[in-house]
C-alpha cells in the first residue's frame, strides 16, 4: 500500500472513495432499475427520483474530489518530505564547508563506511581509526585577513583533507576542529596518515594577495566498534590531539591512557584552583629590585605563590597557566593586586611596586579602570605601581593593548616590557608603544658572560635602552661578577637571588628597614 494511504489524510480519502464506490456499485449489483420504476411510481408525488439522482450525483462527485484531493496531498507529501530532508542536511552538516558536523558523528551518520542499513562492513570491524585534527593560529589568520579570510581558509582546509584517499569521512566540528575516520590501517599506515594531514593543512594558501599559513595538531586511537560508543574513541583522539598541541605545533600523537590521567590531574588541580582563589589562599610574595649604582631598594616585584591543602608548592607559570585558560585570572589578579597594593602602602615612598599582567588579560577592555579602581581603593598612588607585561601580550590584539597601556600611562602608572629579547618582536614593541623600563630576561644574563653572541646581546639591549631613555632592569642575577659587569655596562636596575629571593610580605619591610639600617651605618 502506498505510503500516502497510511497517513490520517489517506485514510479520510480512502472512505469517501469507498462510499461513493459502494453508491454505485450497490446500484449496478442489485436491481435498482425496475425497484426503481416501481418506486417512482408509487411515490412520484413527493419526487423520490430527484432524490435518488442527487444520491447517484453526490456519489460521482465524491469520488472525483477523492482522486482529486489524493493528488494534491501526495504532491504536498513529496513537498514535505524534500522538506524534512532539507531540514536534516541542514541539522547534521556545517555551512560553510558542507561537511558532515558533530551531531552527524553522534547520529552514527557514517555514510562511505556503512551499508545500506547503517551496519559496518565485516572486514571494517575493530579497524576503524578517528583522528582529531585541530589548526595551530587560527586566530591569527582571522586577525590577518579577517573573518571572511579566515572562512576561505577552512574552506580550503576542509578540500584538502578530503581530497586525501584514507579520509573516509570527514566531520568538522566547530571552529577549526576536524574530525576523520579512516578504515583499515596499520600503525604505521596511521601515523604516516596522520603526518600527511599536516602537511596537506599546513601548505600556504593564498588569500587576499597574503600567502598565509596555519599550524594542525593531529591526535588518533582507535574505535573498538560494539565495545563503546563512537564519541569515546573520538575523545581519546582529542586527548592525543590535546597532548600534541602541547608540545608545540605541528605534533601527531596517538592516545596513550597516560594522557587520560594527565586530564583527571588537571581537572583535580583546576577544581583545588577555584577554592584557593576563593579563600584568598595565593599570596603575593615581593621580590626586591636593586639601584644597582646606589645598591639600595627601589622596588619589588609582586610573585604569586600556592601552597596547596597537602603542603605542595604549585609553581605559579602552572597556576597561571589554567587560571588564564578557565578565565579565573581576572579574579585571581583582582585579589593579589589589592593583597600588594596594601602591602605596598608601608614601603618608603620611592618604592615602587611591579606587577605582572599576563596575556590573556591584555585582550580585556577593562582591564585599565580595574587597575585602576583597586590602585583608588587601596589609596596607593598609581606613580607607585608598575605593570609589568610581555611582548607576547601585545601582539594578541595590538589595538585593545594600545588602549590599555595609554589608559595607564594616562592616570600615572609606569609600565615595564617583561621578558624583552624572548617574544616575537621586541622592537617593533619598542617602536609601537611608549615603556618606561625594559626588563632583559634572565636567560641572557645566566650566560651572557661565558657566551659572546649573548654578551654582544645583552651590550646592545642596554645601549638600545640608553638611546631611547628607559630604564633597564637585569633579571636573574646570582653573582657578584654579574652584578659588577651589569653595572660596568650601565644597567639601572638588577633582580635575582643575589639581593634576594621573592619573600613574604613581613620580610619585604625586614629588608627595607635593614637597608636602611646599612646605608645609615655606612654614610
Ligand atoms: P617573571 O615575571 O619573569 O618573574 C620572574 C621569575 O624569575 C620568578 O619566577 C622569579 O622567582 C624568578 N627569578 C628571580 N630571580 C631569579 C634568579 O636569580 N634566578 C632564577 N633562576 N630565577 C629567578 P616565579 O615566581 O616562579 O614566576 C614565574 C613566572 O610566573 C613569572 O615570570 C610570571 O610570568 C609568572 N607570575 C608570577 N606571579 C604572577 C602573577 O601574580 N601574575 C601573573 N600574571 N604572572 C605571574
Ligand atoms: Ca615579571
Ligand atoms: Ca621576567
């Protein structure tokens, strides 16, 4: 029976056919004609034949607007069904690269690996392989050649890995996140598979006259069809994939269950994080900053540090690191700013106090009148503050940084260039913005006395300083031949273990007050 016949307008068409079939059929199976003449006749008075005609008419016409109507309703069928269909490309595929989506993956849509039924063929079982494919600077592309720019390059990317004859199915989950099944491979065959995809990804495309290119971290496992679910194996893709993305980009790993505990690690550590930065737990230790020529204090540098519930010292890049990526870092800054602001408030005038900003939160608009607000608050004067950023800070979002620095420099606070020499372009940064300090990292000076490319190095940093008029501060000075050299260059400013290590606030006011006692006895 047709499918139309199913449906409740079917089945409505289906009993008017029937009656006006059973009228006619009634009038040729029994013998109407001559019960008829004798009925008319009997009862011509009261015009029993226009009756019986109307009956006879009416069961015509029914069955006319049937065949009529059941054609209109198989057409608005057809109508709906091309509907629905569209409905579900739409629900299941992404727009831009028309490539299957998430939701197709979940839905087990797998459609060159599956038959007619959706079952997986005998010799595919147990050899099915998902690599989780994820682009390395994404977000710089989009800054580059816009968000047009950076659609034509996922647009490409997509091309580019299903042009590649293992990628069975390609899915892309969401912004620069690919997802692969390859059928049949060995070991080797998989990781060959997935050194190709990076460099089918990586190759320079050309957009907008810029030739531009994009890194991919790859991670894969294998999916033990009928044991678990098909998400599971791609999880464990994207936990390779997380792993090799740590590393740097253009990695390809495949799981290992140590990547799993790795996450449980985390995941412990983010949640212990929270309750810390509630209960105001990290405190600001101060490292002193030396007047190298003078030899007294100048300032100190505000270091974070966590000691966790069972005595261990997490080190702050490690804290930071995931207070930044679960986006606690405003909180957390929030907290040890007016921790050491107050704390600053009992050092002598002319000290001052530095504090680091990281990179993420240089991509908040508000970040200047938070400052700000905490400096009014704890009625530190903002010449007294000194925010200390890196050069990878600046090149995020130059113009919000831009904003931000001018914004500061604007109410008085000074601002340092953290780590100068490490980042990408030092002295672009120099040229762009305004500093009034140049910190020169410590890996320059742990060796800048052995190594003469390091030396020539750290001779031009502080003559570059010089010509420009901005102080500059040594990081990572642990020798008196350091700090003699340093100070024979013309350095201003000298940070390390020499003078002192970073030190709760209590000995921050010890080791001003013995200064002061020193410098007293020597006048
Ligand atoms: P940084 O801003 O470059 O801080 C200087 C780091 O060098 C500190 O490490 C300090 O203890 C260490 N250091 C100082 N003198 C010496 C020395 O003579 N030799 C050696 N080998 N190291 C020395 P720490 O405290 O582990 O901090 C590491 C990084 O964590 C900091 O690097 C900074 O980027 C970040 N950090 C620390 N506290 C905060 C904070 O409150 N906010 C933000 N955003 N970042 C922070
Ligand atoms: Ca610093
Ligand atoms: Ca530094």
């Amino acid at each position: 029976m047709p499918e139309f016949f199913r449906t409740r307008a079917g089945r409505q068409c289906l009993t008017i056919m029937a009656l006006g079939a059973a009228l006619w059929i009634s009038g040729a199976l029994l013998d109407v004609d001559s019960w008829l003449v004798s009925f008319m006749s009997n009862f011509e008075d009261y015009g029993a034949d226009k009756f019986v005609l109307a009956l006879g008419i009416a069961g015509a016409m029914s069955f006319i607007y049937s065949v009529l109507r059941i054609a209109d309703l198989r057409k608005e069928m057809l109508l709906r069904d091309a509907a629905q269909a569209r409905a579900d490309w739409i629900a299941t595929h992404d727009h831009l690269t028309k490539l299957p989506n998430r939701y197709a993956f979940e839905r087990k849509i797998l459609p060159k690996i599956t038959d007619k039924e959706g079952n997986i063929p005998d010799e595919a079982r147990n050899n099915v392989t998902i690599f989780s494919v994820d682009l390395d600077g994404f977000k710089k592309v989009n800054d580059l050649v816009g968000h047009k720019g950076g659609d034509v390059l996922l647009v490409e990317v997509a091309k580019r890995i299903c042009a590649l004859g293992n990628a069975d199915c390609v899915y892309r989950f969401g912004g620069d996140e690919f997802i692969i099944i390859a059928l049949g491979m060995t070991a080797a065959r998989e990781e060959w598979f997935a050194k190709v995809l990076i460099q089918a990804v990586t190759r320079p495309i050309l957009i907008d006259g810029f030739a531009v290119e994009v890194g991919a971290s790859v991670g894969y496992d294998r999916w033990s069809e009928g044991a678990e679910p098909l998400e599971d194996a791609a999880h464990r893709a994207d936990l390779a994939m997380y792993e090799a993305k740590s590393r740097g980009p253009n990695h390809q790993l495949v799981f290992e269950p140590s990547m799993q505990d790795k996450v449980a690690e985390r995941a412990s550590l983010e949640t212990k994080l929270r309750g810390a930065i509630q209960n105001k737990a990290i405190k600001t230790h101060y490292q002193p900053l030396i007047d190298l020529r003078s030899g007294s204090v100048c300032g100190f540098e505000a270091l974070a540090r966590w000691t966790d519930e069972d005595g261990m010292n997490i080190p702050p890049p490690v804290f930071i690191g995931i207070a930044e990526e679960t986006g606690m870092i405003t909180e957390l800054f929030e907290n040890l700013l007016t921790q050491a602001c107050s704390d600053a408030l009992a050092w002598p005038d002319h000290v001052r106090l530095s504090f680091n900003v990281s990179p993420v939160q240089m991509e908040d608009k508000l970040l200047a009148s938070r400052i700000l607000k905490v400096l009014a608050a704890s009625r530190l004067p903002a010449r007294r503050l000194e925010v200390e950023i890196t050069e990878n800070a600046l090149i995020q979002d130059p113009a919000i940084a831009a904003h931000i620095l001018d914004e500061l420099h604007e109410a008085g606070v000074q601002i340092a260039l953290d780590d100068f020499g490490t980042g990408y372009s030092s002295l672009a940064q120099l040229a762009r913005y305004r500093f009034d300090k140049i910190k020169i990292d410590k890996s320059f000076i742990a060796t800048c006395r052995e190594d003469e490319k390091q030396e020539k190095i750290v001779r031009a940093m502080l003559a570059l300083g010089k010509s420009l008029n901005i102080k500059t501060t040594a990081e990572g000075v642990e020798e008196h031949a350091q700090f003699a050299y340093l100070l024979q260059l013309g350095c201003d400013i000298g940070q390390g273990y020499l003078f002192g290590k970073a030190m709760p606030a209590a000995e921050a006011g010890i080791f001003i007050e013995s200064q002061i006692a020193s410098l007293a006895s020597t006048a």
